[in-house]
C-alpha cells in the first residue's frame, strides 16, 4: 500500500534494455513475453469472429463471400486454440506463479523456458504469415482428405506453424512437471502443495503425452499435401478416419489442456475469497489428475457418426461419461468451500463464481453429445459450438480472466481499479451467455456448423447471438483498457493485498528476480485460512 | 410448404425423432436441475456467509465429509450411467439395418447430393420418401467427406470416399424438411442443401413413375457389357474367373485363406482394384476399373450383380450368411474382413 | 533439442540448490523427452499397424523392393555406434579425457555411414520409382512391360510367367510409411550427430569429467532412444514375409 512496499529492485526494473528482456530467463519476465503475445493473438482471433458474427446476423452471405467466411472461422479456430487458449494460463499464469508456489527461483530450465516462448512466436508467425498470404479454409481440424487433396489454400504453412507451436507446449509441459518434482521448497509435500499446481502438473502431463501425436499427425497431413507421400489418401487405400483418430487423440485431451489450468486458478480464488481451505483438498486434487488419464480415452465421441463399429462408440461412449464424475467432483467441492466462509465478492471471486456456473452448464452439455443417439443429432451442429465455448470461453477464458485479476498486483505491482473489473466480469457473464446459450437451441434445431448461409427459421437465434457477441466484445475491451491504465495510475499494491495464503504471496510485489531471498520453509497444508477443527482429509 | 417460422424445437417427422427427443428431454432435465442447483447454492452460500455477515464460522464437517463426497459421486456416476445406456440403446436402433428397407443409392460430391431410386428415377439435392416405411442410404463421397444430415429425422452419417455407408429411418410425418450437409466440405459447403418430402405412398408411386431413368439393374447390365466383364464373367462362370451367380451376400474364400462376405463394399473393392483381395484358385488378372467408373455406375453395377442372386422372395434380401451374427451393421469395413 | 541446461563454470546453475538437484532434473527432462519422443512415433507406428492389417500382401511386397543387404549392414553399425556412445560416457564418469573424445568421434563416425548407406537406399528407390507421388511406378500404366509396372490388362492367357516384381497400387502406402519413418528416424540422426559434435568440441576443451558428465550421459540417452527406433524400424520394414 505505502511507497514502502514496493520494492526498490524487482524483476521489472532489475534492467531497462530491451535486449534485456528479449534474453532474459527469468520465468517472470517470460511469462510476461506470454502475456502480451497471447494478447494480441486473441483478439486476432476475436477480430475474426465479430466479422463472421456479423455475417451470421442474416441468413445470405451478404457481408463475406464463401470463401472468405471459410476463412475465418479457420483462422478463429487456429488462432484461439493453438495460439490463445492451450498457452494461456500454462505459460502466462503458470510460468509466473509456479515456481513461487514451489518456493523455487526459477523453472528447472530456464532457458529452455525462453527457448519455448521463442518457439511459440516462430510457431505464431507461420500461422499469421498463412493467414496473410491469404488464410486457410480447412477449420482448425484439418480433415483430410479435403486438406490434403482438395483445398486450395495455405494449408501447408498453416499446419507447420502449429507443429511447430506444439513443441513450445511438449517444452512448457516438460519443465514444469520437472520443477514440480525437484524444485520444490523443504517441507512443500505433494499434499501441501496449491491446486493450482496439481492442475498444472496434470495438464503438463496431457502436453507431454499428448502433443507430440497431434505433431506426427500434422507433419504426415503436410508431407502428404506437399510431398505426395500419401498416408491418408483414400484413392491408394489410405485412411481419412485414421486422420481424425489421431487428429482427436491430441485433440480432446487439449481441451483438458485449456481447462484444467483454469480448474486451478478458480481453487485458488475460491479458497483466497471465502477464507477457506479447499472442501475436499484430495479430491479436488486427484480429480484434476482423473480428468487427465480419462481424457486420454475418449478421443472417439468425436466420431460416433463416421461410421466406426457400433461397440467401439459404446465404448467411448462410456469412457466419457465418466468425465463428468471428476468434473462434478470439482464443482460441488468449489461450492462446498463457500459454505461458512467469509465471502468477499472482488473481481477475481466473480470471474470465478461465473466460471463455475458456466462450466458446471458446459460440462452437463457435454453429456449430451456422450449419449451416442443424441450426439448422432446434434453432432458437427451449433450445439457443439455452444458447448465448447460454454468449456473453453466460460471456462477456460473466465479462469484466466479471472487469475489475471488476482495476480495482478503480483504481476505489475499495481492493483486495477476494482469497479471497472466488477463491471466488465459482469458484462462478459452476461455477453457470453447471450451469444452462445442461443446456439445450443439452433443447433438442436439442427444448424449445422461452419456455414455462412443457413436457413431463414434460423435467424432470429443468430441475430440473438451477434447482439451478445456484440457485448462481450465489448466486456473483453474494457480489462484490456483498465489494466493497461492500472500499469501507471494504479495503486500500489502491497505483497499481499487479497490476505491470501500461498508461497507467491510471501514475496514482494512485484517480486525480485530471484522470488525469495532466502528459501522458504513450509510447515503447513495450503489453504490456512481458517482453523477447521474437524475437517478430515 | 418449407417456409416456417421461427421455432425452438425441430419437428419431429420420422420414428427416431421420438425417442431421441425422449431422451433429450430427460437430459434437459438433469442439466437444468444441476445447473440451478449450482447457481442457487453459490448465491445462497455467497449471500449467507457474506464477509459482513456475522456467522459460526467454524466448519465441523467430520464424518459427514465422507458421506457428501459420496453423494456427490455416485449420483453422477449412476446419472451418467443412464444417459450411457438409453443413448447406446438407442443408438443400436439406428444402426442395425431393417431388411425390409427400400434401398436407395446416394452420391455425395462437392457440392451436392445425388440420390437413386431403386426404379431407376434420379433426383440432385432433393429426396423423396413414402411415409410409413423403412428408407435406407447407400451412401458414398466422389471427394472429400460429406455428411448426410435430416434433423427433422433425428438422423446424420457421415458419408467417406471409397467407403460405404449406411443409414436408416422411417419417416412419420408428411411434410417438407431440410435435408443438410453436416461435415464442411470445402467452399460451398452451406449451400450444399436441400430437402426430404415425404410422401404418401401412393404419391410416391405416382412419382417414382415420374422419372425416365433407367433402374439401376438395367444400367449396370449395360455397364457390365460395355466394359466386356461379360467376355469373363458369364453365367455359370469358366475356369479364369469365378462365377458371380448368387455371389451377393455369401461367404467367399480368398487366395489368403481368409473368408469374407460379399457385401456392397467387397463388390465395390472387387471391381475397382481387384488385386486387393483375389478368390481362392484364380489369378489376379483382372484389369483396373479405378478411375474408369463413377460412383454411380458402380453403384448400378453392383445393383446388376446383386440381381444375379437368387433373393427369398418375402425379404428381398439374400438368405442368410453364417459370418455376420449381429445383423447388418452398417459400417460394412469389409477391409479388416 | 533438449540437451539439459549446462552450466559450464561451477557445474550448478543458480537457481538450483545443489547438483544433485540439477542432475535429478536433467535426467527426468531427458525422460520426459524421450516419452514425448516414442508418442511421436507411435503416431506412425500406429497408422503402420493399420494398413499393414489391413493390407498385409501390399506390405510384404513392397518390402520384398527393399534392400535388405544395406538394412542390415545399417542395423550393425547403429548398435556398434550405441557401444562407443555407452563407452563414450563411461571415459566421461572416469575422466579419461581422450576416451571421451575418442568415443564421440567413432560414434560420430559410425552415424555417418549409417546416414550414407541410407541415402544410397533412398537414391536408389528414387530411381526405382519407388518414391510416393506422381511418379509412383503403380501410377505409370505405361511402364508396365518394365519391372516394377503393374499390367493394365490382363495378360494372354498363356503367359505363365510370374512378373519379377509385383507391387498394388496399395504398395505406395508402404513406401509412403516406409519414407516417413526412416526420414523422421534419419532427422533425428542428424540432429544427434549434430549434438555429438558440440560435445565433441566441448570434450577437447576438458568440459566432462567424473564431477560433471550430465550432457554425454543424456545424450547418451538420446542416441540409444534413437537406436531402439531403428531395432523397431527394421523387422517393421524390412523383413516382412
């Protein structure tokens, strides 16, 4: 609060240069390097979709031709998923908190670190040099053989930017599991350690495991449109499903990859905001790890109506189903924390707040595109845009939302201004739901997806849904406005200013470059914030 | 007749939408219970223990944690369980083929539907069924792949290239509903549309008598000389090639000692690339039909040689084979036969 | 490539506590890789499981086109290259310096041939036509009096004679498996040899010893990791009946 607290020397200010930043290994700075790259790649991605949201406010192509609309949405795909979404809270939030929550002075390979960030621009730069040189128009799910063999347009360069980009994510993945395991401060034992950590050390492991199958894929896709080295060309006895098997086995589990972090931050803000250990620690825990290893397993409800065998979709089927028991475990533990806590409703407790809600819709609707016969209806329709925007936009990007506004006077030092937060977290709840609750009714209507004509019985929903993607444009300018304000004009924070419990909370704000002049010392579970007497576990 | 105005809830036009829409509904259910359940707790909760509230604030939870986390498992658990098996159940429905079925024979290309009728007439993004009996698609792709939706009918398969797929419904409800391409194909992939009329069947007679096309079976007779197969393939079969005579359905042993059945796909593969599996006692030396035939004429070719079989006059079908126990399914993967 | 950070002065980098730390996590980031690794080939041995399921004849014919004098040559210098790559980090545990250098360059070496043979292989096929794409023999109707063409037509009835080589058009899916895995097997080669000849120069300098090897030992890792796919790779391919 008092000029006191800020620190004289911190990571910030530790050097002016420019190349000091271009060079630095220090996860902090890193991650602010993240920050702003992710920034400017979502509202790339947001440019796109106002423009074909805009399109969808009349059922003619009147506004974008085919092709360009085709264009877009791939470019939105591309974009919020490979290049905002799966390295949003990893290497933003991640990359700065994790290694403080572990009590460590940096990640176990820093410059593997930056080698990462560096990775993932060259990785960016490709897709937004294909986008340039005139986009592609295959989705952000490449089917063959209409990517390899039949589209006409940057296909090839399109892909190998998110081959490329997938090697940041498998390094990110690596270093973090490893600082999770050596790096951590004496006393800090796996069941002593945040949430957030545990969420973080599962998504690695999706990364990891994960990442490296959805590259193999791409590069075969690549190498069979510009090498003719055909794997899955139909006409030579090759295999367009094997494509979408393999596409999916990444492709799933990368939904977990966006979401669980996420899982972490709202732990984090719900136990901080209603001073309460979180209901069920273990639980919560192992469910992230649960979501994990299942999420290996159920690449195939992606393709229930591509003809596979009738026992294989059961199966998958049934796997899926089973998604929804760690993920309801989660939920009603978060609620449960609030029960006899304090609550205090800052921006951060309503971005969270708002994530359960909208998660706890997102997942139930999940379960109908798990139920084979319903999924037969609704599957490759606007249901299953609103549901996944319901996971990766009400989830995965209110965490990040609202992780951003927690540790924001830890990131920068300042606090942003809290009226203006509550006031966008509320425009953005109510935007959201407006743009996309409209396309779970058209899409059980039956509009298919990826269309930018659609018939006319269609367009009073459509027209519902631009006016909300019209408010959450808006809900997202406003952070972006605020916080740039807060860098200069806002208050100092002080090393702690939400009282919240947690190795990151112990050093300054913002922190020195090494985090922690001497290496902390942890006595106690996370989460103290009360002195439960009888709460088990 | 297709104009409608603004809905929220599709019609319900064939004997699947029912039933999904059942099932949907319990669904609906279960999401609007949680979903509210949720919120209202956080509200509660959120209002109760509010910072300026002054409350117990000692949480003595105890034994009843265990039970509470039970709880909150197992009636997922068994919720999702139900949705698991209804949605399997049904869905079994959807892809075990009736053998009753009027069979049509459908084409997707870029960007358009071409669908034929058994008696020979022809229609492009439209199709017409009568009301009250089992339609079944033959479906395959000229390029990329498509996806046949009817949503009034509750029923999409997506449709491959050099694969055949099947789908079936029986629609209920005369009317005029939209006929959809679900998988983006490329440019024009919104326009690749139409719509389904059902029809009395007696209408549908009328119709059909429409048409000036040839059947399917007269036309791959006529493929069938003009492309020699007959110089080969004739009646009673001779020593380079074996007999197609009441080939369609049965078990046929291959020069690798496997067995498979002859169904559409093993035809189809037969006729294009007839090396990739060659009956037991012949030589490969039949020519390449790859690239020489369109979808649809190997479609009328396999329609002649289906005629070639005797078929139990009651079922239309050929009697039954030993290998497929469970039916017809409608992934006919004759590859892993 | 992730050869794990190395601190070349004082051995401990400074946000580590001790080497101890620093070598447990090299070695699990080194592990890590390498399962990141076997993922990304499992992709291609997955779809190779498929199609050679699928279409066993085309397999075994377009491995009968192989050369199996070369694969197996290449198979004995990989696994002596892993013996001098083992020795390699064995001089280094024990300081011998010019056994260290030594054992790097034989391994350096061995990898070179392995990469020249497999070039004469590839340049070979190329000339064979065997190279997935349009100039594919199967796609080429015409070259069907040749070896390697597939006859159009079928042959007059008193033709006996089996066709020297028999290849379906199916067989491009075997070549196209076959180049993508020996050319990804190959890139990551090149990429080891790459690391081995900084080690190299790092070696000359004195850079390993008893106190500090982690970089030969984990490249070490790499370079068995790489072998082992190539134990994989040759029955896979090469010996197919």
């Amino acid at each position: 609060m008092d000029e006191e607290a800020y620190p004289r020397r911190n990571y910030l200010n530790a050097d002016y240069r420019f190349r000091s930043w271009l060079w630095t290994t220090d996860h902090k700075r890193i991650a602010i390097l993240y920050m702003i790259s992710v920034t400017l790649f979502f509202f790339i991605g947001g440019a796109a979709a106002v423009i074909f949201r805009l399109e969808l406010m009349t059922p003619r192509g009147d506004l974008t031709i085919a092709e360009t609309y085709n264009r877009l949405f791939t470019l939105h795909g591309v974009i919020m998923v490979f290049f905002f979404l799966i390295p949003s809270i990893p290497a933003v939030l991640g990359n700065f908190v994790l290694p403080m929550m572990l009590g460590a002075r940096d990640l176990a390979f820093p410059k593997l670190n930056l080698a990462s960030w560096y990775i993932f621009m060259i990785g960016g730069l490709m897709a937004v040099g294909a986008i340039v040189a005139g986009g592609a128009d295959t989705g952000w799910t490449f089917y063959s053989p209409y990517s390899s063999l039949y589209s006409n347009s940057n296909v090839i360069l399109m892909a190998l930017g998110i081959f490329v980009a997938g090697f940041s994510s498998i390094l990110t993945g690596l270093n973090f599991i490893v600082t999770t395991h050596t790096m951590r401060a004496p006393g800090l034992t796996w069941f002593r350690l945040p949430l957030f950590v545990w969420s973080l050390y599962a998504t690695s492991l999706i990364m990891v495991l994960g990442t490296p199958v959805l590259a193999i894929t791409l590069l075969l896709l690549a190498a069979e449109r510009g090498l003719g080295i055909g794997i899955f060309d139909p006409a030579l006895g090759g295999d367009p499903i094997l494509f979408q098997h393999l596409f999916w086995f990444y492709s799933h589990p990368a939904v977990y990859i966006m979401i669980l972090p996420s899982m972490g931050v709202i732990s984090e803000i719900v136990a901080c905001f209603s001073r309460n250990r979180i209901f069920g620690y273990t639980f919560v825990a192992f469910a992230s790890l649960a979501i994990a290893v299942i999420g290996f397993l159920v690449w195939g409800h992606h393709m229930f109506v591509a003809g596979g065998s009738i026992y294989a979709g059961m199966v998958f089927s049934f796997l899926s189903m089973l998604v929804a028991v760690p993920s309801a475990i989660k939920v009603f533990n978060w609620t449960a924390t609030l029960y006899k806590g304090s609550v205090s409703l800052e921006t951060p407790m309503l971005y969270a707040l708002g994530f359960i809600g909208l998660f706890t819709l997102g997942g139930l609707t999940g379960l109908f595109l798990a139920t084979i016969a319903v999924d037969v209806h609704v599957h490759d329709t606007y249901f299953v845009v609103a549901h996944f925007h319901y996971i990766m936009v009400g989830g995965a990007v209110m965490g990040y939302l609202g992780g951003i506004h927690y540790w924001w006077p830890k990131i920068t030092g300042r606090m942003y201004p809290e009226w203006w937060g509550r006031l966008s977290a509320g425009i953005i709840f109510i935007g959201f739901n407006l743009t996309f609750f409209p396309q779970f009714v058209l899409g059980y209507l039956g509009m298919p997806r990826r269309v930018h004509e659609y018939v006319d019985e269609f367009q009073v929903l459509n027209v519902m849904s631009s006016a909300g993607a019209s408010i959450l444009g808006v809900g997202y300018l406003i952070p972006l406005a605020y916080l740039i304000w807060s860098l200069r004009y806002g208050r100092l924070a002080s090393a702690n200013p939400w009282g919240a419990t947690g190795l990151e909370w112990r050093t300054p704000s913002p922190p020195t470059t090494y985090n922690f002049d001497k290496t902390p010392v942890v006595r106690e579970e996370a989460y103290q914030y009360d002195q439960d007497e009888l709460l088990s576990v | 007749m297709t104009e409608r105005g603004f809905q929220l809830f599709p019609d319900q036009a064939s004997s699947f939408a029912p039933r999904v829409d059942a099932l949907y509904t319990f669904l609906v259910i279960v999401s609007a219970f949680f979903t509210l359940l949720i919120f209202l707790a956080i509200v509660f909760l959120a209002v109760r223990y509010r910072r300026s509230a002054v409350r117990d604030r000692k949480r003595r939870v105890g034994a009843k944690f265990w039970v509470l986390e039970a709880v909150w498992i197992v009636i997922p658990l068994a919720l999702t369980m139900i949705m698991f098996l209804w949605g399997a159940a049904l869905h079994f429905d959807q892809r075990i083929m009736p053998r009753d079925a009027i069979e049509l024979n459908v084409v997707g290309k870029q960007w358009m539907w071409k669908i034929q009728h058994p008696q020979g007439r022809s229609e492009i993004n439209e199709l017409h069924v009568p009301l009250g009996r089992p339609i079944l698609l033959r479906m395959i792709s000229e390029d990329v792949i498509h996806s046949f939706y009817l949503p009034a009918f509750r029923v999409k398969m997506d449709v491959l290239p050099d694969r055949y797929h099947a789908l079936w419904f029986e629609a209920t409800q005369p009317g005029v509903y939209h006929l959809f391409c679900a998988e983006y194909c490329g440019t024009e992939h919104a326009d690749m549309r139409g719509f389904v009329y059902v029809m009395q069947p007696s209408e549908y007679a009328t119709w059909l008598a429409g048409g000036e096309q040839q059947p399917p079976v007269t036309a791959g007779e006529a493929l069938f000389t003009r492309f020699r197969c007959d110089t080969c393939h004739y009646q009673g079969g001779q020593p380079r090639c074996p007999s197609l005579a009441n080939l369609f359905g049965q078990p046929v042993r291959l020069s690798d000692g496997q067995i498979v059945s002859a169904e559409e796909q093993y035809i189809r593969e037969s006729i294009l690339n007839p090396a990739a599996k060659v009956v037991a006692g012949y030589q490969p030396i039949m020519p390449i039909y790859e690239g020489q035939l369109s979808e649809e004429q190997v479609f009328h070719l396999i329609e002649y040689i289906k005629s070639l079989s005797v078929m139990p006059p009651e079922t239309g079908q050929p009697a039954p084979v030993e290998e497929p126990a469970q039916g017809f399914p409608a992934d006919e993967e004759n590859r892993d036969g | 490539m992730s050869a794990p950070v190395a601190a070349s002065a004082g051995h401990v980098a400074h946000h580590f506590d001790d080497a101890e730390q620093q070598y447990a996590s090299a070695e699990l980031g080194m592990w890590l890789f390498l399962a990141t690794e076997v993922l990304f080939f499992g992709g291609v041995f997955c779809a190779y499981a498929v199609y050679r399921y699928w279409y066993p004849e085309a397999f075994a014919e377009g491995s009968h086109h192989l050369d199996l004098p070369l694969g197996t040559v290449n198979t004995a210098i990989l696994l002596l290259s892993s013996l001098t790559m083992a020795l390699a980090v064995r001089a280094a545990q024990t300081s011998e310096q010019r056994a260290i250098v030594r054992n790097l360059g034989f391994t350096v070496l061995l990898g070179l041939g392995f990469l020249g043979i497999k070039s004469y292989e590839y340049y070979h096929k190329f000339e064979e036509r065997l190279v997935p794409g349009p100039n594919f023999v199967t796609r080429h109707p015409e070259l069907a009096q040749q070896p390697g063409g597939e006859s159009r037509y079928p042959p007059p009835a008193e033709v006996k004679e089996e066709p020297r080589y028999k290849l379906s058009s199916t067989a491009e899916l075997f070549f196209s498996l076959y180049f993508v895995m020996t050319g990804l097997h190959a890139l990551h080669m090149v990429i080891g040899i790459g690391i081995l000849g900084v080690l190299i120069v790092a070696a000359v300098r004195g850079a390993f010893s008893a106190a500090y090897f982690t970089p030969v030992e984990m490249t070490g890792l790499y370079w068995h990791f790489v072998d082992i796919v190539w134990v994989f790779l040759f029955p896979l391919l090469y010996l197919i009946h």
